[in-house]
C-alpha cells in the first residue's frame, strides 16, 4: 500500500496534496510525460477548464492502458504559464485526483511548447506489488 505522509511538525500543504507518498519495495511504477490540453483528434480547447480537464483525461487514458488508476498517483507537477489560472486548476484537479493526494509540485513558466498551450502536467503513478 502506498502511504502518504504529511507529518505534523511542518506546515500543511497549502491545497489538497500531500508532502510526500512512500512506496513499498517491489512495486510498478508508470512515469507519465507531461500531458498537455490536447484532444485525440488534435484539437486543444479554448478554455484554460478545457484544456486542464483534457490532460487530465488524458492522464487517465494512459493509467487504464497500464491498469491503473488516479489513486494510484503518487506524484504531479504541473506548468501553467498564467498564475490567474491557479484556482481553475485547483478545481479541476479535484475532480480528478483521489483522497488522499499524490505529491504536487505547480510552476508557473513563461510558456509552452506552442502558444495556445496554457497547462501541462506530468504524473509518476505507482501500484503496490
């Protein structure tokens, strides 16, 4: 079983994730390239909601094509390129992500791959053996 930890003696993590997720010995691992806001059929959404809700399906497409799950993620860090979008964010990915939270690292960057781009989200996922 995957243990999150957010020890008392620090300060709580300011949104809902956890300071750290501890892995057991002999489990799988799924390291995910950053998923970016695009459809399948190429499209990217107009809206920042649209885009985040797309990497995020996008995240589970590729958890289910390895049989697992959003519980099973133990780490996410995402770019956005304008902090105006940060409660957007928060909200979509609450929809997404599992009680108790992965690891979460956000980065607000001057820009991504192509212009109309305005999130991106990498994830590490791990499945106790």
């Amino acid at each position: 079983m995957i243990e999150r930890v957010t020890p008392e003696k620090i300060h709580p993590p300011l949104a809902n994730y956890s300071h750290a997720a501890l892995v057991p010995p002999g489990a799988r691992w799924l390291y995910l390239s950053g998923q970016l806001g695009i459809a399948p059929d190429g499209t990217i959404p107009g809206s920042f909601e649209g885009q985040a809700a797309q990497c995020f399906e996008n995240i589970r497409a590729i958890l289910a094509e390895a049989g697992l799950g959003f519980s099973d993620l133990v780490r996410l860090d995402t770019f956005l390129v304008d902090p105006a979008d940060l409660p957007a964010y928060m909200a979509v990915r609450d929809r997404y992500v599992s009680d108790p939270p992965p690891a979460s690292t956000l980065l607000v960057i001057q820009a991504l791959a192509r212009p109309e781009l305005r999130i991106e989200v990498e994830a590490v996922a791990a499945q106790a053996g």
